[in-house]
C-alpha cells in the first residue's frame, strides 16, 4: 500500500462493533459507526478534489444505493450501485449497474 493510501487510511474511524441485521441495537451501533467512517472518507475525498461515490441506505441499513464516476479523457463515466447486507450471509455483495 503506498504512503498517499496509509495517510487516508488512518484518517477514517475503524469499525469495531460486529454486527448484522438481526443483532437489534447492536446492529444501530454498527450504522453509526459506517456511517461516520463514510462522511469521513467522503470529506477526505472532498478535500483533495478526489470526489468520485454517493451512497444512500433504507432505514434498516439493509440496502444501499447511489452512483460512483470517474473522468478519463475529459469525459464523465458514471454508474449506479447497489447492495445489500444480508442477514444471512454477512459479506457484501456489490452489484454495478
């Protein structure tokens, strides 16, 4: 991992709650604790005009949406995403449309 990568890294709040949909309060724990590491990694990227994701969640947390981009050529390519946290199967399953 290069030091730019370390730098950013260390920056974000780590997640230290493990919990899953079904774990009730805990599982409100562990929105806050994506969500915080979210704005901060959105505001790192904002500050070195590296913007390039929106992100929304449903309430439960349970489904996320938004759109990610990049600029190649002085052209604009952007896509939409999706994904789900299941209960049942822990890791994330990332779709790009």
């Amino acid at each position: 991992m290069d030091e730019n990568t370390k730098k950013t890294v260390a920056q974000i709040p780590l997640l230290r709650t493990k919990a899953g949909p079904r774990d009730g309060a805990i599982w409100v724990n562990r929105l806050k604790e994506e969500y915080s590491s979210l704005i901060k990694y959105m505001e790192i990227n904002k500050n070195a005009d590296n913007d390039w994701f929106r992100l929304t969640a449903n309430e439960l947390g349970t489904r996320w949406s938004g759109k990610c981009w990049f600029i190649y050529n002085y052209l604009k390519y952007e896509f939409d995403l999706e994904f789900d946290v299941c209960s049942y199967i822990f890791p994330l399953f990332l779709v790009i449309i």
